[in-house]
C-alpha cells in the first residue's frame, strides 16, 4: 500500500471544482446538449426507437419527447404566450410527477407507435424554438430550471443508451448501435490499494454551482481508515469469481442477491453469452468476444458485493469514493469521447477510472444528507421521493456526458439492477 | 316462431357447398391472398407495425414475416435448390411448432425492431418469387400444404387487424386505423325466434374440398329441438343489460367469468368508453359514438353467456349453429367490402348475419369430432393442441376474408377472450 | 375385440337402475351419512384438521362445518323456531353460494384456528339434534333439499381425505392416514378392447330418484362406434410412458398440458417420488413402493391425454363411458371398504373398475346437458355456475361413498387438477 | 427546545451498560429463557399454533422446535454422545442456514401437523436434558454460542407473538390472545424536542459483553445537530394525519412507500379496522377500541416517514437515536410486564419511551458497520447476509424480554413490514 491517497485530504476539503463543471446557463450550451440527443438517436429506425424491453426502461422515442416536455411543462408553460404543443402530450410524456397530473402507465411506453419519431422531432423543434427566444431574452428566473432540465436532458442521453441496449438484448440477430473498432490489445495494469487516512471530512456539494438537491448540504462526515482499488475490476478477474463457483456459493451472498441470482438463473453478467469459444459479451457494439482487460460491466449490486467478498474486500462506501474522487485526474472516457464501451484501465499511479468507464456500485444506501431539502414544487419530487431501497453509484460511465458528472454526483438504482453501465470499485478496512 | 328452419335438413345434409369455397389451387390465388395481407398494411407506419400489446397478440410486420415463413418453412424447403433467405428467421417467426424446432418466445414479438419493415418485405418478395416458380411448374404433391398456407395467411389478416386495434386501444390518442364513413342512422329489425327441428343430422366438412382437420371427419349429431336468433345480439340491447346491472349480479354469470369481470374491473365491453355524454366505442375508425343498431363486439364468452341468461335465453351450441348456418343466405359484410365494422341487421326474413360481420361464440366447448385424426407431421400441431379450455366461434366477422369461412369452420378462443371481432348470437332449447 | 358391450343398448335404455341408489330420505341414512364423516376424522390431530395446503383444498375441520353449514342454511333456518348455533358461522362456513351472502376467503380457510375441532363438533352435534327432530315429524316438503344434503356431504367425505392427502403430501415425514396391508402381488390382467355399436342412445338421469341437477334432462345422443379399454390404466403400463420420455414430448400433449408439465416440472404422476431404489407413491398409507399392478392414480387430464395418445386411444367421451357403465357389474372398492387405495383390476370378462378405484377422465367438457334447468334459489348455484373450463369425470373411487355413484353420475376438475383420485381410461374409435 | 440532552456526550461515550444487560452465562438463565418460551403458548391450542399467515411469518410450534433445533445444531452436536432427537427435524427447522444444509421451505411452515406440539415440547425437553448436563459441567467453550442461542430464542419470543396477532387478525372472529385490563384513561403528555449536539461520538457496542455482531465495532461518528421527539407519536396524532388525507396524498410519501399503499389499499396501521363508531384496534386483547393516547402501532416505515413529513419533521438515524438512548431512564414496558401493548407515554422530562413500548423505525438502512466481521462459520449467517434493503429499528417493543435490549441493538425490518410492533419516533435538524 504504497500510494496513499488520503494526505491530499486538506486540499480536497478546501476546493469542490470539478474539471468539467459547466458555467453560466446559454444558449450555446441549451443547444449542445439538445443536438447530442439527437445525434445519439440518428443510427436508429423508427422501429428502434420504439422499443420498450421492460417496465423501467423507455423507448427511445419517448426520452426524445420527455426531455422536451420537461422544458415545456416545468420552463415553458411558466412564461406568457407559450402555446402548449398538443393538449395530450402532458399526459403522455410526464414521468413520475404526481404534482403535475395523470400519467400514461410508464409499462405502456412502448405502446404509442403514435407520435411518430417525426411528429415528436416536431414537438422538439417547437419547444426549441421558444426555448431560444426565452434564453435570448437574457437572465431569468426560470434559469435554474432551466439548468435542472439540461442535466436532466443529459441523464436521459445515457437512459437512451442503456435502455436500448437492454433491448436490442433481447434480439436474436443482436443489433449493433454501432461499428466496433480493432479489438483491443492493452492488458490491465496490476490491482494496487491505495490508502485513505482517518478523520472528519467534508462531503457533499458546495452552496453553490450547479448540483443536484440530492448532493446537499455538504457536511461533515467521520470516515474510518480504509483503501480503496487502483481501477476497476476486470472482465478476467471477475472470470475467475465464475469460473471458483461464485454464482452458486451463497455463503459469498447477500441473502435477498442470492435469491435473485437463483430465481433469474444468473451465472454470468446480464450481457455475457456463454458460447462454446467461451464468453461473448454483447454491448452497443454488437456481439464481441470478451475482452479480459476490460472492466467488468453490466452487473448488479448483488453481484459486485459477491465479487468483494470473495476477493477479501468490501464496496466502497459513497463518501470513501467521494473522498477519492476528489482528486482523481488523468484521462476519461465520457459519452463526447464516442467509445461507447469501458476502457482498459491506463498505468497511471493513484486512483485511476473514478470518472468515466463505469458507475461504480458503492454500499451505501440512497438516504437524504443531514439537513437535506428537497427542491420547492413540483421538482422536489426530482430526486427525494426515491431514496428508499436503493443504492449510490458514483462517477459516471463511458455513455455519462463529459459536463454532466461531479465528485459529489450520486447516482441510484436498486440493488438487483443489472442493465446499466455499472462497474466493481473495490475497498477495504484498514 | 313463424319461420322455422328445420325443414331444410335433408337438402342441408345432401350438400355441403359454401357460396365462397375457393376453387383449386392457382397463382392467381395465391398473388391476390398475399397481396391483400400487404394491403391491409398501407395504413400503418412501421412504428405502428411494431406494436406488441400483449403476449396474446402480435405486430403487424410478425404476421407479414410469419406468413411467408409458412410458405418457406412447409413448402420451399420441401423443395430442391430452394436457398432459405435468413438462417435466423426460421427461429424468429416459428409461432407455436415444437416439431420445427425452438423458437422466439411469444410475448417477445414487439421487440424486434429488426428485421425493419423493409427487410420483411423483402422475405415477402424472396418467397413469393420462389412461390411462384413453383406454381407455374404446375401440380405439386405441396399443393394441399399451399392451400392450407393461404388459409394461414387469411386468418392473420384478421388477426393482424384485432392485434392493431388491441395495440391502437392502449394510446391515449385514440388512433383510427381507417377513416370513419357517415354515422349510421339504420335501426335494427326486431329480433325473432327460428326455430330447428329435432333430429340426427350431420355435421363438420364434407371429405373433399379444402377445411381445417379439425372440421371432419363430418358425423352425424342428435339436435334437440331449439329455436335460434334472428340477428346479432345490438348494442342498445347490451346496454339494456349493462343498465340492469349486469356486470354485477353474479347469479347471471358462470363463476369463472365473474371472477374475471371482478377482478378485471369489466363494466362494458372491451372497446367501450363511457364519458359524460354516453358510451363511446373505439374500433378501427377510431372512437366514435355508440351505434346502438350496430351489433355488440369485442364480449368475451362470459359476457355472451351472461347476457343470454339475463335475456333469458342461453348461446347455440356449434352444431345448432351449423345446421341454421346450412341455408344461410343474404349479403354478408367481410373484409373485402372494406366497412371494417359490424353492420345492423338487415330486415331479411330468417337467420340473418351468421357469415361475416361477427364472430359468434357457441356454448361448446372446442373438441375432436369423432375419429378426428389431425394433420401429419408438424401441421399437426394446426389445431389439435389447442383443443382444450377453449371455447367455438361460427360465421366470420368483417375481417374475415370472404373466401375463408364456411359452416363447418370453426374458430376458437378462451372464455376469456375479448379482443377478437365476437358478437352474440341467441338460442334457446324448445 | 371379442367382447362387444354394444348388444344390450335396448335394455340399458330401459333401465336406469344403480345398484346402490338410495332408497327414500329417512333418519337411519342421516345418522348414517353424518356418522361416517366423523368416523372419517378419528385418526386425525387437531392439527391435521387445521390444515390447508392450497386454495383449491380445505381443511378436514372446514369439511365438518361446512357439512354442517349447508343443513342448518338450507333446511332448519327455513323452519320455524331454529336457533343459529353462532352468528358468524353463516359467513365462515358458506363454500361459494353468492345468494346467500359475504363469506370467509376460500384460500384462508386454513387460517381458521378458532372456532376449535371442539367446537365444530358440537356445532355437527347442534345440528343434528334439530335435523333428528325435523326428520322425526315425518315427510316434509324440505325432504329434496336434506337428500341433496346428504350427497353434499358424501363429496365432502371424498375431499376431506383429497385435501388430506394433499397437506400431508407437503410434509417430509410423509405422515399415513392408516396402517398399510401388506403388500399386493396380483397382476393386472390383459388390457382388451371391449366395442360399443354406433346408433342412438339415451344418457342422463331418468327424471324420478335422486341425482344431481347436471345429470338432467336425460337426453339422446348420436354415438359413433367405439371400442373401451377394459380397466384402468396400471402404474407399470404408465412407468414405461414416463421411461419413453412421456414427459418430455410435445407431440404427446395438448398445448396447454405441455406448457403446464414444463412449468410445473411434472416428471411423474403427482404423488409418485424417484428414489435410488425406483419411484414410491404416497397415499393414505404414507411413503409405499410402487405397485406396477395397481391402477396409475393422481394424474391430470394432461397427463391422462398424454398417455393415451402415447398409447395410440384417446379418452372416452362421458357419453361412451355411461353406456358401458349402464351394464356393468361385479365387486367395486369404494369408501365403506376402508382399502383406501385403487385395486388391481379383477381377471373378469367385459369392462371392470368402471365404479370405484378411480374417477376416470373423459374427455367430455363440463357442459349443461341440452334444456338443462339449475335448481331454484340459492341450490341453482350448486352446479351450473362451474361449467366451463372443467373436464367431466365418470364413476367414483375408492374415496367415494358406494350409495353416492350412479352411471350418470357427472364429476367435474379442472385439467390440471392432479390431486383428486384420478385415473385413466382408454377408448379409440372404430 | 429546553431540555438539551447532548450535553451528556462525554459521559456517554464513557459508558455503554445497559441496565439490563445479563450477567455470565449460568443455568438459571437457560432455564428462565426457555421457560418463558412455554410461557407465551400456554393459552393456545394446538391448531393456534399451527398457524400461518404469511411466508414472513412462523407457527409459534415452529418457533418452539426451532429454537431448540439452535441448541441441537449449534451446540449439543458439537459435544461427544449427543444423540440427535429425530433425523428429519434438522430438516424442518433450519430457518435460513444455508451452511448448515437443506431445508423445509419458508412459506409451508404452517403444513406440518406433524410432529404434533405434544412432540415438539418433547424434542425440548430432550435438548433442555442434555443442555442442562452441559450447562452443569461448567464453562465451555461453547457458552458464546449458547448465549447467542438464548437471545436467539429471545428473539423468536416476540415473533412468536407478532406472528400469531398477524394469524388471529385473519379470523373474523377476532380472537383474543389474553383478556384485556379495562380501558386506559391516561393523556399522553405534549410532545416535545429534545436537542442532541453536534460532534464526533462514538456508536456501536463495546468489544466485551454480549453482543449481536451487528452491533460491532464501536466506532465513530459525527453527528450534525439534531432534536427528538420526546415520546412516541400517539394514536390520536396519527389520526390526525389521516383524517387530513395523509394516505391519499403522495407528495408526502416516499414513491415506493406510496406504491405500497396504493396496492395494498392501506388507509390505517394495519390492525385498525374503521367501524361506524370509528377506527377499533386489533391486538393481542382482541378488538378494542382506539386508545388516544396510546402510541400508534403496527406501521411501516413508509407510515412512519409520511407520518413525519406531514408533521414537519423526519425519522431518527440509528446513530442519533442510540445517543439519546445512552442515558434513557425510566420505566419499560417489556415482554416481562405482561402488558401486551404499548403504554401511555409518562409525563417525565427528558426522552421518554426509547426502550420497550414500540420499536422504533430508523432511517438508516441496515448496513454493517466499518470493520463489520460476521461470526465465524453458520452464526456468520445470523446478520451479515440480510444487511440490504431493509431499515434498522431501535429500543425493543412491549413484547421484547427486559434482558434482550441495549441502547446498542439493532433490529430491522424491510421498509413495508407492518406487522411488527412498531411505531413512530420523531426527529429533526436543527
């Protein structure tokens, strides 16, 4: 354990800047992320875009037309003039928000071959076209509003990619988003501890800049000495779990992940395809042979927590990564970088693919910070009605957008969640 | 009961001719059956044909793709040199033949968005031309199993049409499949008792001449005397039913139905809406107000059998209904005359509507006619598994193609069923 | 086909006569009746007649209340003076008859710990004090609704010891109901075909004597020839089914049998267990090597249909099965017997074990007979509700009361019910 | 907020005895435990414990031998000459060791009738002979384990009556479990804040004396500061809130808390029943009526936390709680009071009600603690696997024994359970 981590702990506490933290709100930047949208749905068919593979996935077509109805119904529809695009378009792409009204049952998303993908093009032209005047007009107070739905715009650019992943999973013929590259070549660097030091830290996100509600108020917490894995755990590592029984052994288990794991019939990530060449692994490039290298992806809390505990470890905790992470530098692979898989992790010393790569399964639970509030109106519903049976991803993944990720950013998804872009971060108590 | 239709036996015994029975086998046939099947999807947009409502149904572009799996399945690759135009198709659009091999699990359908509507289409053209060298090298020991695919194909037009409709039911827009004509202002003739004299009679097809396996061998039956209704069951006559409280009064229905009606939360039948000015029906037009004239469509068994008890009458069995369907005469409304609805009665003497308009459910339950042997090889998996829980439908519907039903023809379907084209014929014992 | 069975058609339709049909109501029978259900109790613990192991099935404790239930209900509160033994037995104790109001949820009845076994035996002792006293005062126009009591109690003796069966089943000491008898060495004698003439015959109950209102109204029907199986189907005939891979053969099964074989896993008759040393079969006499001799027990409809297709047959109709049962004759194991198992077949000429050993599948759906008319009130709710989706089963078994069968006696499951004493009778057509 | 109770920090930091924390491992204690197990069954029959009402729940004979079967399993076969008392029992009354090997599944708990209660309490008298023989001979290395057992059985104490109310309260006879005293006539006293300091403190048991491993290491924390409810939130204040809509009103639920509601149609505590002359209690005393004042039970922490927005406030963290409950005082309700429902809360100062009474919901999800190292071998089972998804609850309730609690124990609950006794402790941040 030669490269602690921890002594950097008074700079961390005094500066909270992400690399990447957008400025001010404008229209460059309304438009950047709007046209990314787009562009991430131009390889698909209607069809495609149509698809919804299971209750909490949504088609494509429909996070087109729910980030617009977000600037519609929570920006729009507060200024003077605007004219609703179509009287039943509240009712069809409102999510979950109860404060706003009746929504369509979000099982049934992918029932409406009506608007078609051309229609709800139109719906965003429309709702552009007034966003732009409004921002053109200069500083309003609707800008924060405004801020929350292009960070809102940019979770669903990575939903859009999982989501469509899940169901092109369920094709035989496994479609491809898109061309895979020369298959790669890198071996991962060996799997070093790096330490964290013991005390009281800050966490959470600063008074100001942008941050989710969620990620308030930054307070103190005490944090046991602990270490945390130089990279992510790799698709080889995590071969040798399977291949030492670890499917089938419930003493490495949570009880309730085991339970799934026998009730799913699990025995290998949700996208690896047991083949008589060994495993395939099908990702937005198609089916591809395995890639030993490469993190490990595509797998469950359950499943990162069996892997930590046959490897003598534990997850991370959310503030241990967070402590971490805030001095995390060195290259990322973003959703802009057009990847579009997990990388191998680079010879870099220190902690190395906090950002990027993967969402990184940490132990704690998704629980309001001390002192935490939720935003005013209907928005509060945004992140605090969730925080119940679920648990914190940290870092953001190769489908994250560059600008969209912080230290302090915390993802969640329940615990037997298996089709996002999530990875293995390993720890230990010193 | 001044009309009785009993008399007709024998002549009804000597001749088992259908008005529309299709003549021999030829490629004219053929191109029009298939070319009818990519008619009925003129109207619909490929996100449209994707549409899978649920497991029950399919979307329009399976059924396009599953009719010439037929045809390439049990008839081209019979033959030599024919080349198989996918290798994965055969597994994709395989519906429900285990002899055949595995096959794409049922509620998955609606999750291929590929193949797109044009690689479908051009499977179509790829077995059509290969369908065609073969019609026009003349008689072929395939030709029984040709006859029989058009048969197949003609019952996925109508199914192609309930699925879409069933699909249309779920978008809270309410599309129309078709444009509305003028409302009707037609009122239905009186209903009346004809009655059938007792007697051994036979039923089921005649040995020649094309019919399902499961319509022969034909058998002679002992009726009991009955009389049959003149007409379809309307929908100012159900609403009488529904006003009487109907859906709650559990001594007029079996107690299997009642359970589905409880906890289904039925009221009304599956397409009607009620809103503040009355009932409202969505059918291929779209939703439109209630056409009381017009017969009651889209009831499942239970609710057939509960409004004939409440009507103090009981459903005909099939036998009862052949024997009245034998001289049945008058226009019928299929899907070649494109109304795409269930017309009102018209005033003729005798038993009106039993070809076409809509399918009638029938008291008995879906059996073999004695001596049945089913088709050899994997055809025989057509029919004969199914005949268990479910339930015989006589006469066609609006979808139905003219040259599809007979007397001996006999649909089926569970109790349960609602979302085919099914109406209410009345019986009752003398 | 040496022995044919059809010859006596005259004289069978002559003569409806059961060997044991009961003679007139009278105390004796009441005593009688009611006696044998406690006798059938006495080897039980408190907790084993607490015990219910699915919905479908009621706990021993259920049975003799609910006995109870139907006297008090439908005879002594429709006479003047009849105190109700408590208050909420009316709404704990009714099965299913809506007109008579709320009840207890069938699936919860095992959750009835009070009131206590004590209990309801003083409530059988409350209610039989009143019956005697009624039955002394002579005829009374209540006589037809006690003598249907009586038979209601007669089934509820089979299903006391079905539903035994089926909780001691689930437990892994395998508990016996009764002391075994030494083990059988007899064989079963050839199976032979016994044929039946084709023409016009009479089925159903005649209208004098007591019988179920869905044996009514004796009726014609047209039969085609056919030829039965001269006992039921023996537990080695079944075996090598099972060794022919039975289970795993679709061409075997009805579509829906299959579906339910694979999802429940059958592999084997429902009470049969493979051990090292080969299968066993749990009965009332707990855990016992199989009898290859014995008739195959505890099978589906599914199963019943498999196996005979296995066979080259098929299932008789329950038309076929009552013509044969009108002649037949000699010894059958029935309840009073106290054998408690199906017996091995006696080496006699024409068709044996039509009555006793086993019910025998037809496969006729449960259907009301043509002009069928359900008894007035509340009893109406007794049959007629039921039919759809049940499968007709003929001639008791070795559960059933010998003075409660008659040839035209109509039980009824669903075909997936496998708990019941079922068994299997062969039929082709000829 | 006048009555801080943070100034104590330092004391409590220095102390962690709990009043009631039990001696040495001695005989006398075994047999006090043990007894009081047979205590508790004492007025149920045979078919009362038989009973079960949901797979969560057990027989209370269950409860009887498997709490022997610890000893057997983890104790008395680990010595020389231990003759096990029945070779299936390991079989039926292994809860949930999965190193331990097979067992009974969960939810058929409730279908062995036998072994019968009279066997069961002679399998305990079996064990009890052959612990007191160990017991007697003096320490052993062993006695953690049997410490761990006696509370185990403590455990199994209070879910023997927590699963029999859930049992009774399906029986619409209202069964009571013991006669109730006459109907309180206190007031609860006004509900006031008490403040808690912010700081570094430590939580967590001592490393000597009895402890689960859940409760390991004691270690730090930093606390933001904070206030508590002074009692249990009462009868009348949850009344309050759902006369003011409270289950009707999402934005003051968690959205999966809400979900719940919906489906389950839950409108009060689980074991009120809403009657013409207003809500009724259901518990151990039968149905009573509603007591004010008395502290509301039976809710999940979904109630809990809607309960607590609606007042303004929030639930306590673990750690928060445990603080104040460092130097609780006061008199407890316990298991050994013989009361069977929570009390009234007392006008005394400072925060009343922490131990006994109800436990009390957390909202902290129920993970291990840093350095958390499960007990070696099966026992590591008893905790470690379940820490996910559930929610820790604090203090011990009416029902646990006086001997079993400490400010340090951790129970836990899936967020929906609402048949345990628990209530509502108020919190909030300052």
């Amino acid at each position: 354990m030669g490269n602690p981590i921890g002594y950097a702990r008074e700079r961390m506490l005094a500066s909270n800047s992400s690399p990447d933290q957008p400025s001010a709100m404008d229209l460059g930047r309304y438009r950047e992320v709007r046209a990314l949208t787009e562009k991430l749905v131009a390889p698909l068919s209607a069809e495609d875009m149509q698809l919804q593979s299971m209750p909490e996935a949504s088609p494509a077509k429909w996070h087109l037309a729910h980030t617009s109805w977000y600037f519609e119904t929570f920006v729009l529809a507060q200024t003077a003039g605007y004219q609703v695009f179509h009287p039943r378009y509240g009712y069809l792409f409102n999510s979950y928000y109860e404060a706003v009204g009746e929504r369509h049952a979000r099982p049934k998303r992918g029932l409406l071959s009506r608007p078609s993908v051309a229609e709800v093009l139109e719906y965003r032209r429309h709702v552009d076209a007034a966003m732009e005047r409004l921002l053109a007009a200069g500083p309003s107070p609707l800008d924060p509003v405004i801020e929350l739905g292009l960070h809102h715009e940019q979770q669903h650019q990575e939903l859009l990619l999982t989501d469509l992943l899940h169901a092109f999973s369920q094709n035989p013929l496994c479609p491809a988003y898109a061309t895979a590259g020369e298959a790669g070549t890198a071996v991962a660097p060996a799997h070093r501890w790096l330490e964290l030091a013991e005390g009281v830290f800050e966490v959470g996100a600063p008074a100001d800049g942008f941050a989710f509600d969620n990620e308030r108020p930054r307070h103190k917490v005490y944090l046991q000495p602990c270490a945390l894995g130089s990279r992510l755990v790799s698709c080889g590592e995590y071969l040798a779990f399977i291949e030492d029984g670890g499917y089938r052994r419930p003493e490495l288990w949570l009880s309730e992940g085991y339970e799934h794991a026998q009730r799913g019939n699990w025995q290998a990530p949700l996208y690896w395809q047991r083949t008589e060449q060994g495993f395939m692994n099908f990702g937005l490039h198609g089916l591809q042979p395995l890639d030993a290298a490469a993190p490990v992806a595509s797998v469950s809390l359950f499943e990162a927590d069996a892997y930590a505990r046959w490897a003598g470890a534990r997850l991370p905790t959310e503030h241990e990564w967070e402590l971490a992470a805030r001095q995390a530098a060195g290259p990322a692979n973003h959703l802009e970088d057009g990847k579009l898989s997990a990388g191998v992790a680079a010879a870099a010393s220190g902690v190395t693919q906090l950002f990027g790569d993967l969402w990184e399964w940490t132990s704690s639970s998704y629980a309001p910070y001390p002192g935490y509030v939720p935003l005013a109106g209907a928005l509060g519903e945004y992140n605090g009605k969730f925080m119940c049976n679920q648990y914190v991803l940290r870092g953001g993944s190769f489908a994250t957008p560059r600008s969209h990720i912080r230290p302090s950013y915390r993802n969640f998804f329940p615990a037997a969640a298996r089709w996002q872009f999530t990875g293995i971060r390993l720890a230990k108590s010193r």
